[in-house]
C-alpha cells in the first residue's frame, strides 16, 4: 500500500547504498531462473500508485485483487481469467512457496 511504501521510504531515507550492497550479496547467490523470474515481475509492475486499484486487464476501477499473491487487481472475475496466461508468472514469483 501506498502508506507501506511512505515507511519504508522515511526508514531508509539515505541508506539505500547500505541496502544495495546487501541486496547484492542475496542476488549474486540467486539461481537464474530465480532472477529471470524476478526480472519479469518487476518489468511487469504498473508504475501507477498500487492504491489507484486499477484493474489490470481493463484499466478500471479494481475491487478485487488475485487471491494467491493479493498483488494484481482486477474489476471482474472474467478479467482476470482473461489475463491468467499474462499473470500466472508474476503470480508464482511473488507468492509465498506452499
């Protein structure tokens, strides 16, 4: 949410080189297919604010979100089975493993 985003903006407020190198050492011992999947997450995010609740495959207004990775927003159930075969990586690199 945006208000998680303004925390962790206001937390590492001039420390983002600290976190750069430890990230660097979690990403350099990272498998490819790990990384590759990452990569395509991030190209994947809307650069929107996550609160303007936007579905992704219409572009209006979001009530309901992807129930396995609660990341992505949709308007309809029909929408979102209409964007599974865009979503369903994003959606295994970002939710948690079962």
């Amino acid at each position: 949410s945006a208000e998680v985003r303004e925390k962790l903006l206001d937390a590492y407020a001039g420390k983002w080189k600290e976190v750069a190198e430890r990230q660097k050492t979690v990403y350099s011992e990272a498998k490819e297919e790990d990384l590759s999947r990452l990569s395509n997450f991030m190209v994947a995010l809307p650069f929107e604010s996550a609160a303007s609740k936007r579905c992704r495959t219409c572009g209006r207004h979001a009530d309901q979100r992807c129930a396995k990775c609660k990341v992505t927003w949709y308007c309809t159930r029909e929408c979102q089975i209409h964007d599974w075969r865009n979503h369903k990586e994003i959606c295994r690199a970002v939710s948690p493993a079962t």
